[in-house]
C-alpha cells in the first residue's frame, strides 16, 4: 500500500522515447518497495516494446531521488510473503536498468540524488543534470558502504581513486564540480532542464535501434562482473553489517546530535 492515491511511477512515452518519472515528490522520491518494483516493470515493458528506443527516468517535483525510504511502513508478515526480497528487488532494478534493458537509459538528474538515488542514476548508461541537482554519496557518513551497484558503477565511471574519495570523504557536490568528476556527462539550466533531457533523449532514439542495441550490449558486457548478482548481494549485506555495528549505530546517531562520531572499529 502506497502513501498516496497517485502511482508512484509515471510512464509516458514520447515518439520513440520511454520516459518514467519517480513521483513520491512529497518524500523526495525516496525509494519504497512499491516503487522500486514498478522502476523494475517499467523497465523491463520498455525494454520489450520494440517502438521505444531509448529509456529515460527521472524524478517529480525538485528531487530525483533522496534514496531510501527508510520510514516505509513494513508489510505484515501475510503480505510480505507475496513481495520479493530486498536483495531480489535491487538485483532486478539494477540488472535491469544496466544489462537487461539493450537501450540506452539516459537519467535526467533534475534535483537531489543521495544515497540509493545516487546508486540507480549511476546504473544509467548517460546522466544530464539540472544547474540545482545536488549529489551525496551519504553511506560513509551513516558508517555504512555503498549499495544498488555503486560500488561497480561509480570506478567505471570516475575512477578507482576519485571513487574512493567521493564515497569516503562524502561531501554535498554541486552539478558543475559532478560534471568535473564525470558524475554526468552534461549540465543544462533549470528552467531549461526539461526541454534538455528530452531533446537528448530523443537525439539519441535516431541512432538505427540495432547499433543502440548492439553498442550497449557490447560496452556493457566489457565492464560487467563476472557474477553482478553475488556482487550487488554481496554489497547489501555488508550495507546491513555496518549499519547494525557499534561504529554505525553512533553513525547515525551523531548525525542526529550534530556531532562528530567517536569510532571504535566496532
């Protein structure tokens, strides 16, 4: 059951453009399980409907995505047997996003990407900002490590070492110094930023589909773990260890208190 009467994805498509839209605007499109399962359908219908030739997501109102909803209410013990699992779910988005879907996903970051958020927009083949979009990576500062394949996309991306500084060393980054870090390919003006992330989209859809196709196939597979599943489980139960550590637990607690955490290595 969702917190709202609205679908927590929109899709809509656009000549040959599949455009799906995160829309918990009023929890900056945190990620519930409803949504992350609807992320998963809309991926996977666009990626069979052999008239769409590019995906493009991005979120409601002025965030992307603020991550995880870690206030989402639990499903009763007789409807979470109907639901996947947690780790089913994130290996199905980001497989989904990344290796499933053989058409280039472009993401439109139009405002806040943090944590989870930052993680599936990273899964996006290419990334246009909005001049106001923020980036944290947000785990480290919970005494947590990265999750949802950020730990495998974010060095084919950046870098190992330029990796290893934004997830350890997690500050608010601006669009233009994301540019700089190869974050996002393109940074366009928010009141223009819209008409951008379309005109891209839809510049990239007139690419014969089978070259697409093919291209990410190929650039893809250069770059995937020999097992992305063990990988991408393998990153949420380290995520859940810390988290339930000493070290994380005065974590987020010190974020709270707005202080500075006094580690112990436990």
């Amino acid at each position: 059951m969702t917190d709202t009467t609205e679908p927590v994805l929109l899709e809509e498509t656009k000549g040959h453009v599949r455009v799906l839209t995160l829309n918990r605007a009023a929890k900056k499109n945190a990620l519930s399980s409803d949504l992350v399962q609807a992320l998963i359908a809309g991926f996977a219908a666009a990626a069979a409907d052999d008239d769409v030739r590019v995906v493009g997501f991005t979120g409601a109102g002025d965030a992307f995505c603020s991550g995880a909803d870690l206030k989402e209410r639990r499903p009763a013990s007789g409807d979470s047997a109907q639901r996947p699992s947690m780790e089913d779910q994130v290996v199905r988005l980001v497989s989904g996003i990344r290796v499933d879907c053989e058409k280039p996903v472009i993401a439109g970051i139009n405002g806040l990407a943090i944590g989870a958020g930052l993680a599936i927009a990273m899964c996006a083949d290419m990334r246009i900002a909005s001049a106001k979009a923020r980036f944290h990576p947000g785990y480290a500062r919970a005494g947590s490590s990265p999750d949802c394949g950020l730990s495998w996309t974010l060095p084919q991306a950046i870098g190992h070492e330029r990796a290893m500084r934004f997830l350890l060393d997690p500050q608010m980054t601006d669009a233009d110094s994301a540019l700089g870090l190869g974050l996002v390919g393109e940074v366009a003006p928010d009141e223009k930023f819209e008409e951008a992330f379309l005109a891209y989209c839809r510049k990239i859809a007139e690419v014969a589909p089978l070259a697409s196709a093919q291209t990410k196939r190929l650039v893809t597979r250069a770059g995937i773990l020999a097992d992305l599943e063990q990988h991408l489980r393998d990153e949420l139960e380290l995520a859940r260890r810390a988290l339930k550590s000493e070290d994380g637990r005065e974590a987020v607690k010190a974020i709270f208190e707005k202080r500075k955490p006094e580690f112990t290595g436990r």
